[in-house]
C-alpha cells in the first residue's frame, strides 16, 4: 500500500470505525488465521508420523525408530540454519519482550517457518510439543497482520501477545487457557482493553480449531465417575508426588538442554541429541513425538497404550510391571524433551509435561491400588495427574488447568485437577526456594 492510500485508509477508518472496534476486528482475523494455523500444524505432525513410522510389533527392537529422530532434528537444524537463516528456538517471552525493546515487526516468513521445523522435528518421532512453534508462528501472524492493517506501533505488540495466546487456543482447543497464557506464561502486561482483545482472539481461535477437528476434541474423556471426598484427599498426595516429580523434570530437563547447547558445532549436536533421543523412542515407542494415543488411553482406562509396542515383552503386562515400565518412562520423557528442544528440534514442552502428567497419576494410582489395595479410578488420577505435572513444570497453575480441563472437556473434575495443580506447584516452588536459599544455582519459574 503506497502511502497516500494509507493516509486515506487511515482518515476514513477514524471516522467510521472507532480504534477498539477497528483493533477488535484485527484480533478477530488474527485469531481465525491461528486457530486454521493450529489445525494445519496438528494434521500435518499427524499424517508425517502415521507416513514414517513403521509397523511395530512387540517383543521386538525396531531399529528404525533409532533413525527417525536423528533424520528429523538434521533436517531441522539444515532448514533453520541453511534455509531460514532466522534464529526460531526463541521462547515466546522472550520474543514479545525483545518486541516490546525495539518495536521491530516480525518477518512474514514466521508465519509458516515454525510449523515447518516443528513438523519435520515431531513429526520425525522428536519427544516434544507443537506449543511454542504455534505460538510462535501465531505472534507473527499478529505482527504481521498489525503491520497490514495499519495498527498504531503501540498497540502492535499487543496484537503480537494476542496471537502467541490464540495459537495456545487453537492447538489446544482451549480459548481460557489461551487467555490466561497470555497473562501467566507471556506476562505481558495487559489493561482491561487488552483482556477483552486477547478473549476475542483465542475464542475465535478455539472455535475455528474446533470446527476445523469435526466439532471434537484432541483428548478424549469418556468416564463418568464422580468426585467424591476420598479421591480428594489422595489427589493432596498425588499433587505432592508430582510437585516432586516436575522438580525432577526441570531439574534433568535442564542440565539436557545446557550439555547439548554447550555443543559449538550444530551438526555434531544435531547428530547427538537425534541419536539420544532415537535411542529412548527405540527403547520406548510411548515416547514417540507428542503421546496423545498414550494420553487418550490413561484417561480412559485403555491401560495397554502404556506397554504399547514395548520391545522387550510381548505378552500382557502385569500391574508391577507396568509401574516398573512407567517409572522408565518418566525417567526418561524429561530427558528426550531436553534434547529434542536443545539440539536442533523446534518444539515445546506443555505437551511433553501433559504426557508425562497423565503417566505420573497413573503410576501413583496404580502403585497405591498394588501396595496399599486402594480401588482408585485410574483414569481420573492420570487426568488429574496432567495439570498437576504442568503446573509445576511451567510454572503456570491456571494455564495447566483450562488446557487440562478444556483439551479433555472434563469440567465436572475442576476442584480435584485445581486442587492437584495447586499442591504440585506449591511443593515445587519450596524445594526450588529451599535450594536457592542453601546456595545452589535453580531454575525458579
């Protein structure tokens, strides 16, 4: 547009359209093309996986798994850093604030370029999530589009934080979340005019994601058991167990990231972190790319998705075993994420913890059914379980919430999941804060 059009342009819309009502309508665009963008990038880590991995058989080591990763991350470092030639692994926080410091508009390539490397590196088997490449590729679309519509450099980063929300909305189905990821996890500093925008871009962003999935959601939840007093009172105990565990999962996640970030040489980390992590998924097969056959499962009661394809046995797995299979797994999911989001892959880690959340509460329920014959729903303690874990590991208690709650569409579980959430990070913020004050170096959300 040249700029006597934009001056035009400019003058006819303060006269008719008022600068909420013209801002409203950017959000709203700008939530309908992340929420489509969320589809795209969900189908697309879908049929790439389903192209790829091959026919696995229990009892038996596929050495093919052990390749994928390694393929993948190569593949991404090469697009990034040969094609791209944009630094994307920039988490999103920091991004807005680096916008916020020079008011410089994100480029247009953005918009597509992390649902690329985020496809190559899940799609590939890469043990992560699609969050942060959505949300990043969402901040753009905002950028972009305030640039487009002449929206006034004050109010561009705003949009901007708008969009890295409606991403969250729309991968997750989760408008509330969205929301409140803007507020929690960004911690941009929004006015009232702000919350209303922010609204209107992720529910407009979840709706359309909704739509564009058949009207259903990603996690299915079909029990339809009741809260009751007891469960409410072990949920206090689980919320312990994974505040523990996500001071685990930050703690290992973290040294992962700085082994490998240490690396100067890209291709040898490239290399490394495909082969660290092609070497857990061989091993493990739940741990291949994002784990929602393996969530879906746990919360429904399909127990069986958690010994899955297991290499080394064949037949039906006993209870014990199960949990010794679980606590492999959760020993090592921290790990694959670390070096799928350090060494070259594009990704994220909310995913990753909802995952490693809905095998925690099945461990802990399982165990105290074995140990202690409590008869627990299973499948309300692995769904409970997943904002428990995200809520520590993030840092965020109401985001793991309404992502938890909204994903699965399990409202009437609200207080237990709140109630896990909130114990989790409790536990986890007094270690953190007992290990800052004994001098050690910790990683405090």
């Amino acid at each position: 547009m040249t700029v006597g059009r934009a001056v035009r342009f400019c003058r006819w819309r303060s006269r008719y359209i008022s600068d909420n009502v013209y801002l409203a309508m950017v959000a709203t665009l700008v939530g309908a093309v992340a929420g489509c963008a969320a589809h795209l990038l969900k189908l697309l880590i879908t049929h790439l996986a389903d192209f790829v991995r091959p026919d696995m058989h229990a009892g038996s080591l596929n050495v093919w798994l052990l390749i994928l990763p390694i393929i993948g991350i190569l593949l991404t470092g090469i697009y990034v850093r040969y094609i791209l030639k944009i630094d994307i692994y920039k988490d999103v926080t920091v991004l807005i604030n680096e916008l916020q410091q020079h008011q410089r508009p994100l480029s247009s390539s953005l918009m597509i370029a992390p649902i690329i490397a985020n496809t190559l590196t899940l799609g590939m088997g890469g043990s992560a999530g699609p969050d942060n490449p959505i949300a990043y590729a969402s901040a753009a679309i905002g950028s972009n589009f305030g640039r487009w519509f002449l929206i006034p450099r004050s109010a561009r980063t705003l949009i901007v934080a708008c969009g890295a929300g409606s991403g969250i909305a729309g991968i997750f189905t989760a408008p509330v979340a969205g929301l409140l990821y803007t507020v929690e996890v960004v911690k941009y500093p929004v006015t009232r005019v702000g919350i209303i925008l922010s609204a209107i871009c992720c529910l407009t962003s979840g709706i359309i994601a909704f739509m564009l999935a058949g009207m259903s959601f990603d996690v299915t939840f079909d029990y339809s058991g009741l809260p009751s007093w007891g469960m409410l009172a072990i949920g206090v105990v689980l919320g312990c167990f994974c505040g523990l565990y996500s001071f685990y999962y930050s703690y290992s996640k973290n040294r992962v990231e700085k082994y490998f970030v240490g690396i100067q040489n890209r291709w040898k980390a490239n290399v490394l972190s495909g082969l660290a992590v092609g070497v857990m998924v061989m091993l493990f097969p739940v741990l291949f790319s994002m784990g929602y056959d393996t969530i879906i499962g746990l919360i429904n009661g399909n127990d069986s998705t958690m010994g899955a394809d297991f290499p080394f046995y064949a037949g039906t797995i006993s209870p014990v075993m199960m949990i010794v299979l679980g606590c492999c797994v959760l020993l090592l999911k921290s790990l694959a994420n670390g070096a799928t989001m350090s060494g070259g892959g594009v990704a994220g880690e909310f995913t990753p913890s909802l995952f490693a959340g809905a095998v925690t509460g099945f461990v802990f329920a399982l165990t105290c059914k074995v140990c202690f014959g409590l008869e627990i729903p299973l499948p309300i303690f692995a769904l409970m379980g997943m904002a428990g874990v995200m809520a520590g590991v993030i840092g965020a208690p109401l985001t793991a919430i309404f992502i938890t709650i909204e994903m699965s569409g399990a409202y009437h579980y609200f207080l237990p999941i709140t109630l896990v959430a909130v114990v989790s990070i409790a536990v986890k913020k007094f270690i953190d804060f007992r290990l800052v004050k004994a001098g050690y170096n910790v990683d405090v959300h």
